[in-house]
C-alpha cells in the first residue's frame, strides 16, 4: 500500500517517541508465557478476517476512548499491532501520551506475523 507523505511523516515522528519489537520477539514473549497486553488495533473488517493467536482487538477509532476501561492499570505491558506497523506505531504513541508506560509496537504488525508462519486466528 502507498502512503501519503503527510501520514509517513507523522509515523516517522511518532516512531521516533516509542520503543518497537518485532514479531520474534512477540513470539517468544508468548511462549515464555510472559504476562502482557496483546493488542490488534486494525478495523473490525481486518480483525475479523483474521488476526494473530492470542491477540484481542482494540481497533485504532476507539482506542484512547477505551483504553483505561479495558486497561486501567498503566503500567502493564502493551504490544500493538496493525497491518504494518504504521498505525500501531500512532497508537503507541497516543497511550505514551496518555501515560501507559510499557508499550511496543510490532515492526511489519500482521503482515510480517504471516510472513513469519506464526500462529493466525480467524473471526
């Protein structure tokens, strides 16, 4: 997908602002059964189709309006993802803005998930 330069700036600032991981590093956090917030925060359509196991949906339009009811505790581990990595990395932002203090956004989010032939759940 083609982004719009003004989107890829406000990415490139907000990358600047957060901290990343990648997909591996979700993987073995999952599988060391490490206590965390798994975040898909793609639209409803995108979850539904399908989205990575164990992972619960937060989509992006509700996120800052939701997030203390769902997670009040702020200084609980978070992983987002999205499609990319561009939305998340916002979200991300967004929720160190609010002061949550232990948030990652997934590099590749979805995308590098099934790259990788990590485990995908549908619906």
């Amino acid at each position: 997908m083609k982004h719009n330069p003004g989107f890829l700036k406000l990415v490139g600032e907000a990358k600047q602002r957060i901290k990343e991981c990648t997909v591996t590093d979700v993987k073995a956090r999952l599988d060391r059964g490490d206590r965390f917030e798994f975040i898909d925060v793609r639209e409803d359509n995108e979850f539904m189709k399908d989205h990575a196991k164990g992972a619960r949906h937060i989509s992006r339009g509700i996120l800052e309006r939701d997030i203390e009811s769902v997670i009040p505790d702020k200084q609980t581990p978070i992983v987002l993802y999205c499609g990319g990595g561009y939305r998340s990395a916002l979200a991300a932002d967004s929720l160190r803005q609010m002061g949550y203090m232990d948030v990652l956004s997934m590099d590749g989010g979805i995308r590098a998930w099934r790259e990788a032939a990590l485990p995908i759940e549908r619906g």
